[in-house]
C-alpha cells in the first residue's frame, strides 16, 4: 500500500495542478476533445481505484492529520457547500459549490441543493460559454499564444535536461508522441493527463461535469441562465501564472503516475463531507518545503482563486437583487476571509449555512 506521505512528497507541485483544473470550468468541459485528439478514449469506463489519502494518513501519519484537521477548523465558512443568501427587497437566493468532475457521486445532488435548484428561477454556473463549444473554440483560436507557443520555444527547451527522458517515455506510455505535442504550452499538456482514466473516459463519452449538468437541467426546465465569467478570462488566468510552475505541473504530474488517483479521490471524498476549509491544508502538506514552492503556491492561490473569488462576488450582485437565483462555483471559491461568502456579506448580504 502507498504511504500518504510518501505520495504527497512525490506529488509536489501536481496537487497545485489538480486544484487549478478543478477551477477551470470549460478546460473539463472540454477535456473529451483532447482526449481524442490524443487517442486515450476508452470503449468502456474503468473502475475508478483511487484511495483518500486523508483516511490513510489517520494511521500513517496521524499528527499530521490532526494539524490539517486544526488549520481546517480555523478557516472561516470552511465547512458546508449550500449558503443561502438575503437581502432586504429580494427573495433568497442560494450559492452552491460545485467540484467540476463527471463522478456520479458529485453529479448527484443532495437533497437541499436540489431543492434550492428547483426553487429557483435563475441558475448562475461559472461561465456559460461551455454550452457553445464552436463559440469557445472561436474565442479561443483568436488568441492562439494561450495555448500554444507561437514563436521558437517548444516544450523540450523549458524541460530540465534531467526530465526529458522520463517525460517522453511518460507520455508514450500515454501514446501520445512528444513530438506531436511539442508547440503545446504543458499545462494544456497536463490537462490531457491529469485525470484518472474512470474521469477521462466519461468525459470521453460526453457525460457532462456538474456545472455543465446543472446548466443543462436549467435550460431543460425553463430556467433563466447566467454566467459570472467567460472561458477565455479563465483561460487568461491559468495562462498569466509562471511557466516554470507549469512545467514542474507537468514533470510532477507525470512522474506521479497512477498516484493521480489517490489524489482525486482524496479531494472527491473532501468534496462530499462538505468539509471545504480541509482543501487548502490538504493541498499545502502535499507541498515541498522550499521557497520556490511557495512562491509557485501562492501566485495560484492568488491568481486562480482569491482574484477570481471578487469578480464572482461583484458579477453575481446583480442576480441575488432580482432573486430566487441558484449560484454555482468551484468550492474552493466559497471558505476563507476571502472566500466568495465572506465577500457577499461584506457586500451587505445575509449569508447562512443551508445544508
């Protein structure tokens, strides 16, 4: 059995990555393109094999389990995933945070928030853009640079001579050809194997991750819909982050291996308890002790989440003042002092625990 501590130490900088994809709405949403595009659709689901982490370490590591526990403890609004919202002259409303997988266990609603969805006339996901894929294309082929490099570097030149070895057999064993990928920006490239092969091969077959789901259901129902951001600022933001965080995000990812299972299973098990201040005591323990650690952590943390965190809050004024809206965002949007609750109530807004 792998020990939890030996894979946070392998996992480095990959659990940076998994919490950016889970925050990237349309780049999931998408990901049954790339997985075609480089040939890992599979004709039938595997079963998923991940283990959390967090169960294990209560018996491999239980001090450290414990500091993670007390850290969670300590972050404001860290535990619930449904917050209603009121404010004086309109009907409540509800936020919801949303895990951007296809598991059936997440895609599931519980009861509260389905009933806080079904109550609603407005549903508010993310962006909207992930409903029209030939647009999101469009939008994103007008700023080609985002995604792929356009002057000499290629992927190769930014590898550290020590990795490009492991990463061309990595990807291989991936069949994918580091030739036939090697213009591409690698956090694109980490986006094509970050995944388990349960995740990726429902992607495959078109089942959609929550948000998308959700946005789906409230087309079906008639339902008013709305978007807090578009795909391309979010692509905007992923891109803005230092590449080297982006290339160790691909060397880690890849040297991990199946280890990327246990990582998501952690993170989907974490997801269900509602227990969302664990995320972030969770990511950081898997993180390597050096400063160029850190400062890689917090460019994202403060790029892909707390900037992030104020334009959700400032765009979804408008739909909590009409009413009775259903607003749905990435969980690590919503604990924190900077958190997408906190934000609201500073904004004037009533904000209670639902679930």
């Amino acid at each position: 059995m792998k020990k939890p501590v030996a894979i946070a130490d392998r996992a480095a900088s990959v659990s940076l990555w998994l919490v950016a994809l889970a925050n990237i709405l349309f780049l999931l949403a998408f990901l049954a393109t790339l997985v075609a595009l480089s040939g890992r659709a599979e004709a039938a689901t595997p079963v998923c094999t991940g283990k959390n982490m967090i169960e294990e370490m209560a018996t491999s590591d239980p001090a450290a389990l414990d500091r993670i526990r007390a850290e969670a403890a300590e972050t404001p609004n860290g535990a619930g995933l449904l917050w209603k919202i009121e404010k004086e002259g309109a009907e409540p409303s509800f936020l919801f945070g949303t895990m951007h997988m296809t598991d059936p266990r997440v895609v599931t609603l519980p009861a509260s928030a389905q009933a806080a969805f079904d109550a609603s006339s407005t549903v508010v996901i993310e962006t909207t853009d992930v409903l029209d894929q030939q647009k999101m294309l469009a939008s994103f082929a007008s700023s080609p640079e985002l995604m792929m490099f356009t002057d000499k570097t290629t992927l190769t030149s930014l590898l550290p001579p020590e990795d490009k070895a492991m990463v061309e057999e990595a990807l291989a064993k991936r069949g994918i050809p580091l030739a036939s990928v090697i213009k591409m920006k690698p956090w694109i490239l980490s986006a094509m194997i970050a995944l388990p092969a349960c995740e990726l091969a429902r992607k495959a077959a078109g089942e959609p991750v929550l948000d998308l789901n959700l946005a789906r259901q409230a087309e079906s129902a008639g339902k008013k819909l709305g978007g807090l951001e578009t795909a391309k600022s979010q692509l905007e933001a992923m891109a803005s982050l230092p590449l080297e965080f982006h290339v160790e995000g691909l060397v880690e990812t890849l040297r991990l291996g199946d280890g990327i299972d246990d990582v998501i299973e952690t993170m989907i098990d974490i997801y269900l308890s509602g227990d969302t201040g664990l995320f972030w005591p969770f990511f950081e323990t898997a993180l390597p002790s050096g400063e160029d650690g850190k400062s890689g952590y917090s460019a994202f943390e403060e790029t892909m989440i707390t900037a992030r965190n104020g334009v959700m809050a400032r765009e979804a004024k408008p739909f909590l003042d009409a009413g009775r809206a259903f607003i749905a965002v990435g969980a690590l949007h919503l604990p924190g002092g900077e958190g997408v609750v906190e934000l609201l109530r500073k904004e004037g807004y009533t904000v209670t625990r639902a679930d």
